[in-house]
C-alpha cells in the first residue's frame, strides 16, 4: 500500500519540492544578505534596548532596505495551506475517477488503504512544512531580533501553527474531496474555506485565545516593553487606565517619551498616564500551542470524518 | 450452508434513498459454475455484485462469499475473490508495468509469471500507458489483474459492455480459456444475452431488484417452449405451467410457458425457443402475463 500510496502522490510531493527548491533558491541569498547587513550595522545592540537617536536611525535604515522583500514573505504565510490542499488530491482523485474500486477489490482492506493513503499524505505535508518552517525561521531572524515574535507580521510563520494550519488545511479538503468526489473544485473550495478560517483566526480568535495583559503607567517611567509586544490597544488615559480623549488633537501621536514635549502637552489635558491592552513576549508559547490545538484538532476530526465516510459510505 | 455455494444470498437487500436497488434475492450460485447475470440496465445486476465483493453494505439479509461475509471477513475474502469493475477502473497514468506492480503489492498471492504471461499473449508492451491502451485492451488488462490473484471467484460487472464486437469476443474467448483451464467460479453480469450462451452454464434473471430466475442454462432452454394456437383464454395451461408471457392476435393465442414436464396438448403447437427470447419474455417485452404484472405490482408495492 505505501508503494501505491506513494505512486499516485508522486506528481504532487514532486510540485512541492519543486516550489521549495524555488523558495531555497530566493530566500538563501536574501537571508544571508539580511544577516549580514544586521551584524554589520551593528543592530544587536538596539534590539530590545531603549531606542536612542542612533538606534532609530539605523532601524529605519535596515527595516527599509528590506522592507518590500519582508512585505513578499508575509504571503508565504499561505503555503501551509497550499500544501495541505494539494495532497488532499490524490484521495479525491481515487474517487472521482473510480479507481478506489480497483484498489478495494485487491487483497487489501479498505481500513489499510485508507491508513496507507492518508498516512502517506500527512507525513509528506509535515516534512514540507518542516522545511518552510525551517528555512522562513531561520530567514527571519534578524526581524526577530529586533521585533520579537508574536507580532502578527513574524507569529504566523514561526513556532508550531504551520503544522496545524497544513493539517486542518489538509483534513477540510479531504473532508470535502470525498464528499464532492471532484479533486478540482474540492481543493478550490478547500483553500478558499481555510483562509476564510485562518482571516477570522488572525482578526478576531487569536487575541481572545487568552487573556492579554491589560497595563496602566505614569508618562513619568519607561512602561513595559512594548516593543517586542503584540499590542492590542495603546492610549493615552488617566490613573485609573480610562483612556481619555484629547480632542482635538493637539499633541500629535508620537511616541510618548519620559519627559518629551508630547507628555507635557497630555499631562496639560489630563492624560499623565498611559494605558496598554497586549500580549507580551511570553504569551508566545502559549498562544502558539492553542492556536495549533484548534487548527490541528480540527484537521484531524475533518480527516477521521473523511476516513469514515469513506470506509462506510463510499462504494 | 452449504459447502458448494460460491455465492450465496439470503433475501438480500439495498436500499439507496427510497430505492430498493435490490430486493428479497435469495439465490446459490455454485462453485465452478460460469453464471451469466442477466437484466435490463438498473435492475441490480452492479448492487449485487457490489455486494458480494463488500464494495456496498447490505440494508437487508445475508451475503456469503465462499462462506465468508464480504463486509466483516474481508481480510480472508478478498484475496480469493477477483473483480472487474464496470468500465474497468484503472489507473490510466500507470503503464502496464506499473499495473502489475500494483497487483503484485496489493495481493499476497500474486502470480506475477501469469500476469506476465497473459500480457505478453495479449502483444501489450509493458511500459505502454494504460490511457493509451484501447478500450478492450484496458478491459483485458482489468482482467490479467483480477486473474493473477489466482481467485477462486471471479465477479465481472459488464466486461463486455463498453466493447466492439471483435473485442468482446477476444475477451469472452480469453475468459472461457481460463475457465476451462481452471476451478474458478466465475459470475459475469450483463445486459447483452448474446454470446453469453457459449460461455455460461447457469443464469440469474434479474428485473426491477428481483430475481426473476435462477437455473442452469440448459434447464431453463429445455424447459420453456412457445405455445401457439387458437385464441383462447390462457387458464388451462396456466393451471398446470408457468405462463411467462402471452399475447394474442384476433385470431392465434401466443404463449411462452415454464413447462411443468411435457405438454400434452392437441390444441397448441409447440416450438423451442432460444435463451435469448426466454430472456425478453422475463424482462417483461413483448407483453406481459397477467401472474407477472401481478408479481411486479407487489414488489413495487412492498
């Protein structure tokens, strides 16, 4: 069964490898290229530190330099997805062109056919993930460095989510694929449900998977880190953390620093204080290990759905 | 249960919907007989069939296959059973080779010097592609799979339905030289009555999801004759045969009768008849008796 299994998923895992080696490719040069323009401008010491004129400098600098090639990454956010789908096809084509019958009617029991075929899908899907989640990690480790990672532009491709986000994605098209017995528009349908999922997922679940940590200080002191945060919400308040609206604005939005003209300016409106909403460096783990349990849990019940349907319903 | 029985049914039923695909069939297909499944497309020639390879699960009664249940004993049915799908499903990216090697690794008792063998015999080049093969082609490959695994029940669901004529014959003689070379049990199902005479010993009838009939071929030819004579009412002879079918003209009374023994009667003249017309007159063409529509009304009925 592994031999078959393996047969008729060659052509996708062959794609897949392919796209890797294209992204191998892209990505090594550029990430050796970051790395080395990081060690050379000297910005180790600005990550995490407090931001001094110099260090501003040389941030805007870097974070320009590669600004439009950090924006292209961010899509790579997709392939887990895409990974998924795709190898959801081979099952979906069985049944579409009849061809479980042949495989039914062998000396094999459809409970092993189907362990041998979605076996042979998920391990391939890991690997690759794997790999992406290896070659973006160690891509993006100076943006790391100096912005952490639990900012949504870094989270989604760090950790452990893409193996869940290439599981459910995995599970939904199986699901779909053996109810709809057309591969084509199930992976379709598919991709276009997973990222619907995971738009909602980073909108709106995300920052409510638990609780985030809610933070009043005097303009006076440096506050929390904020910088390798992910802030939900920032805003100038009272003592109490109220924000307080300073209409019209008068003192612009700039960073508030200890002593700065703009604390000043709000101190004058009654806003001495400021009041964070955020998920600090240390909620990482967490978060990444419920978001993985959602999306992963899911993927497996959608496939043992599909394995069901199939093995009971399916002639 | 009986050792004998390659297939045996117990008022087997499946019901898809609303839809009784298959209904109250109860029949015993002998080991190494050769049985033709005859009956009008939907009438549940593919149901049983699927059935008895544990393709679908029965919604009512029993299936046996070589003593076994399809569903629940697969593991031990399923290498003794061969199959040939309708429309021979097969991988058309796969080559030949590739075909083989399918059935090599899929069925513990693979023969792949016969496999090898049939394909050679057959002038197929084993690196050809399976899309690229002709129809009857691909249908004989279909069956070198189902064959190597050396079965000792062979089920075919129209094998020759998709084929020109000259390709049904190669395939029908291919089957009858296994056949004959072996033990094998083999059920092939059917909506063409011709040819299957020359191959076939026993017939099952289906119409509607019911067994209409189940009996050797030779039986069923020796028993049934046409009766003609002059209009009349059917009753006396349906007192003592079966009345398949009648119909009459102002003036000549036609009837089709399952003899009882002989029919002695001075009134009608008595023809044989062949498979192929005893086949029709249970399929309901050309008029239908009055038993029959009566039989029909309740199976739609219940």
């Amino acid at each position: 069964m592994t031999w078959l299994a393996w047969r008729l998923q060659r052509t996708e895992t062959l794609i897949m490898a392919a796209v890797l080696a294209l992204l191998l490719v892209l990505l090594i040069p550029t990430g050796i290229q970051i790395a080395n323009a990081y060690h050379q401008d000297g910005l180790a010491v600005c990550a995490g530190s407090t931001p001094s004129q110099a260090c501003g400098n040389l941030l805007g600098n870097f974070m320009s330099r590669f600004e439009s090639i950090r924006n292209t990454t961010v899509w790579l956010t997709l392939l887990p997805g895409l990974i998924g789908v795709s190898l959801a096809a081979p099952l979906a084509l069985e049944l579409e062109h009849g061809t479980h019958r042949l495989a039914w009617t062998q000396s094999i029991t459809r409970r092993r056919w189907l362990a041998g075929k979605i076996g042979m899908a998920v391990g391939v899907a890991l690997l690759a993930t794997l790999a992406l989640t290896l070659l973006l990690t160690w891509w993006r480790t100076p943006f790391v460095h100096l912005n952490g990672r639990i900012d949504p532009a870094e989270y989604d491709a760090e950790g452990i989510v893409p193996f869940g986000y290439t599981l459910f994605s995995l599970g939904l098209a199986m699901a779909i694929g053996v109810l709809w017995r057309r591969a084509v528009p199930a992976i379709v349908v598919a991709f276009l449900g997973y990222f619907a999922f995971r738009l909602f997922v980073d909108i709106w679940l995300r920052q409510r998977l638990i609780n985030p940590v809610s933070t009043t200080w005097s303009n006076a002191t440096r506050g929390p880190d904020l910088n390798h945060s992910w802030v939900l919400s920032q805003s100038p308040s009272d003592r109490l953390g109220n924000a307080v609206a300073v209409t019209p604005q008068p003192c612009g939005s700039a960073i508030l620093k200890p002593g700065g003209p703009h604390v000043r300016c709000f101190s004058t409106h009654g806003a001495s204080y400021s009041h964070a909403v955020y998920h600090p460096a240390s909620h990482f783990w967490s978060l990444q290990s419920v978001e993985t349990a959602i999306f992963a849990g899911a993927g497996l019940l959608m496939m043992a759905f599909a394995a069901w349907w199939t093995h009971e319903r399916t002639a | 249960m009986n050792d004998l029985a390659a297939l045996q049914t117990r008022e087997l039923g499946k019901r898809y919907g609303s839809k009784w695909a298959l209904r109250d069939c109860t029949l015993d297909i002998p080991a190494g007989s050769v049985t033709a499944l005859v009956g009008p497309n939907g009438a549940g020639k593919t149901t049983l069939l699927q059935l008895a390879i544990g393709l679908t699960k029965p919604t009512a009664g029993d299936v046996h296959v070589l003593g076994r249940s399809p569903r629940d004993e697969a593991a031990s049915v399923l290498p003794r059973v061969g199959f040939v799908a309708q429309d021979h499903p097969l991988h058309r990216s796969f080559s030949v080779a590739d075909t083989l090697t399918l059935g090599r690794k899929l069925n513990p008792t693979w023969d792949q010097e016969f496999a090898l063998r049939r394909i050679e015999r057959l002038g197929l080049p084993l690196s050809q592609k399976v899309g690229q093969l002709s129809g009857g082609q691909q249908a004989q490959v279909a069956l070198t799979l189902a064959l190597a695994k050396r079965p000792d029940l062979l089920l075919l669901d129209e094998p020759v339905a998709a084929l020109d004529p000259l390709a049904r014959r190669e395939f029908l003689n291919a089957l009858m030289e296994v056949v004959s070379e072996t033990e094998l049990t083999v059920v092939l199902s059917s909506h063409i009555v011709t040819d299957l005479e020359r191959v076939c010993d026993h017939i099952v009838i289906l119409s509607q999801g019911r067994t209409q009939l189940v009996d050797t071929i030779d039986d069923v030819v020796a028993s049934h004759r046409l009766l003609t004579g002059p209009r009349t009412d059917p009753d006396t002879v349906a007192r003592v045969h079966q009345v398949i079918r009648e119909s009459h003209t102002e003036r000549q009374t036609t009837l089709l009768v399952r003899a009882n023994g002989h029919v002695y009667d001075s009134c009608w003249q008595i023809h044989e008849v062949d498979l192929e017309e005893i086949v029709l007159a249970y399929l309901g063409y050309g008029g239908i008796s009055p038993g029959m529509r009566n039989d029909t009304r309740e199976a739609v009925a219940g």
